[in-house]
C-alpha cells in the first residue's frame, strides 16, 4: 500500500494556479504519482473519499479545465521515453513527458515529431489531450499522431485504446482529461527533417494578395499582426530599426530543407532542426482567446476581427496571431472534419479587456468559429 495523507494534506495547503495566472483552486489533495500503480491507487483513494478528480499537465491552458476542489494529478515525475521503434515511425512516452524532452532522443533515432506548436514546456498528455498545435495547412495538430494509450479510468480499470478501437481512439485523442488518466502514450512520428526559416513584415496588402499562396505553398506559415508600433514587445520580437510596425504583420515561413544543410541558429534566415526553430520564449504577460474558422472563410474572419481591433484602441494592442491546421477526424477536436485558419487574440492582464475579447467571440461566431 502507498502511504500518501502526509504528502496529500502538504500538497493541498499549497493550492493550485496555472502558468499564466488566470485560474486558480484550492484541491482537497495535490498528488504526484510517479507510475501507473500509483495512479490506479490515488483514483482509488478518490473515489473512497467522495473527490472528483482533475489533471493539471503543465496549467498552459487559460481555461479552468484542471481547477478542482477534489483531488488534483499532477503527472510532472511520470514522465520519460518507454521505447522508440525507428521501423515503425512510433515512439511510446509516459504522460509526464515535456515536448521539449522528445527532441534530441527522437532525432538521434532518425524521427521527428509531426508537428508542435512554439511553446515545449508542455507536458505531452497535455498537449495530446487539448489539440495543441502548430501552422501548417498540411500539418494536423498534435493529437492527430496519438496512435495509441493506456487510460486509467475513474473505476481504476486500465483501457487500452489503440487502432483496433478507432471509435474509442478517436475520442481520446482530444478528451481534456474527461474519459480518465493518460498513463502511457503511443506516437506517429515522421522521418528526421530540417527547416529554413525566413521572417519578413508585410503590409495589410501584401497579406492579402499572397494568403491563399503564403498557407498553402509553404510547409509552416504563421504571422502576427501588429495594431500599434509597439505590439511586437508584448510577445518579444525584435523590431526592424527604424521600421515603423503599425499595421504590418510579422511573418514567418519555413519549408523543408535537405539534412546536410549546416544548421544555422544564430542569425536569418535560420536552418535547423524544427524542435529548435519552433519554440520561441513566451512569457506569461497575456490572457488569450483562440478560434478555428473555416480556411476558406479565414480572410474574411481576419479582416472582421480587424474591424474589432480598430473599435478597441486602449485593448486591442496585443498581437493577433494566424496559423492554420488540417482537418483531423477527433470527436472533440477543433479541426474535426475541415482544415482550419486559426486566430488567437490576447488581453492585457490586470486590465477590463474582457468587453474586447466578447466583441472577437460575438464577430467569429458568425463565421461558425
């Protein structure tokens, strides 16, 4: 039997806030397990004691999606690679794992992952079981390459879902922890690749005029737009000397490259491994809300949230940021059936952006966002 009250009544006095400070909860228990065992057991426990029972990955997620006042797993030390089989392109991983922790092993075994977004402090049950992503039009978001897991349930059963459960699979792929704990995860992977990457600033009309070409025609396209002069510092960009960014978007363009190239990190266009080139530092100075559009309907969507910027000078000041995902078959996932355009708008924290943020979600609705 696993002796954990101490540890429970020590971790619960702490509480719990995520990365960026929006949410909050005071857990009756915080528990870190460090195997499937342990899980089964603190499920068990639990349920004894009448708790509900929430997972907090790495808490980069802006909703209350792990806030609970029953018993909180945080999987942090369960975490590591169980095996890597270069044949079959797969890699199984313990739910704990970062992303950023899957770069170097997967890539000296000749792989990669499919695709990840630029944030690799994530844990990957985490970012599996919220449709993390990256852009890419031909690039499906990261719950896409679950090809299989081992779920603890409430009951404390272990469920084996794989390809021979494709209905049960493709619940699981994008679940937000609803149908149990992530206890072992199986992976797709692709071949080792490397990417050129180039950042240039366009005007309005210049992304107008080469959209459809920009996100079909390039293997990650993403850009942000810059309402004021001074947007770019809020997510750390450097700026252009004596460049004047208001109006413009900074865009950024990556395509495959052959592996001889020599990687380039240091100055653009950078060449390089794409676990080292998609991650860029990100500090927790925003709150964001995040929509999926239709592509086809992605420009005129821009420009209505445009429109919302423009009517909120003092909040709309932050980036708006653009990427794209192909369609997925995930019961919950937010590129269920349609390949998508995706706009992220932010507040400012400690500020009333909440009437511009509503405004954006009243606009996007109407384009079945």
């Amino acid at each position: 039997m696993i002796s954990t009250s101490e540890t429970e009544t020590r971790a619960s006095q702490q509480g719990w806030t995520n990365w960026f400070g929006n949410q909050q909860c005071a857990p009756a228990a915080i528990v870190r397990p460090k195997s499937e065992s342990e899980v089964v057991h603190h499920l068990d426990n639990a349920r004894r004691s009448g708790r509900s029972v929430r997972v907090a990955a790495s808490g980069h997620s802006f909703g209350p999606i792990c806030t609970t006042n029953g018993t909180l797993l945080e999987l942090a030390e369960f975490s590591g690679i169980s095996r890597v089989e270069p044949a079959a392109r797969t890699a199984t991983v313990l739910p704990g794992t970062r992303i950023a922790d899957l770069g170097d092993p997967l890539w000296h075994a000749g792989l990669s992952l499919r695709n990840q977004g630029d944030i690799d402090a994530q844990q990957i049950a985490g970012a599996i079981a919220t449709a993390t992503h990256g852009s890419g039009l031909r690039l499906q978001n990261m719950s896409a390459s679950l090809l299989g897991v081992r779920l603890a349930t409430a009951n404390g059963d272990i469920l084996v879902i794989d390809e021979k459960t494709p209905d049960l699979l493709a619940a699981a792929q994008v679940s937000v922890g609803m149908l149990g704990v992530f206890t072992e995860l199986t992976l797709s992977l692709r071949d080792a690749y490397q990417l050129r990457e180039r950042v240039e600033h366009w005007t309005l009309d210049e992304l107008r005029s080469q959209w459809r070409r920009g996100f079909e025609n390039s293997h990650h396209f993403t850009f942000h737009y810059y309402p004021t002069a001074n947007s770019h510092e809020f997510f750390d960009f450097d700026a252009p000397a004596g460049v004047d960014l208001t109006n413009l978007s900074r865009v950024t363009i990556c395509d495959v490259v052959d592996l001889a190239e020599p990687e380039v990190l240091d100055h653009e266009p950078r060449i390089g491994r794409p676990y080292r080139l998609y991650p860029q530092y990100c500090a927790p100075n925003f709150h964001e809300l995040e929509y999926m559009v239709d592509f086809e309907d992605g420009l005129d969507a821009f420009e209505a949230v445009l429109d919302v910027v423009e009517r909120f000078p003092e909040f709309g000041i932050y980036p708006v940021e653009v990427r794209s995902t192909a369609a997925d078959e995930a019961y919950l996932s937010p590129n269920h059936g349609r390949r998508s355009l995706v706009i992220s708008v932010s507040g400012e924290p400690g500020k009333p952006y909440e009437p511009y943020l509503q405004a954006v979600h009243d606009t996007l609705l109407r384009f079945s966002a």
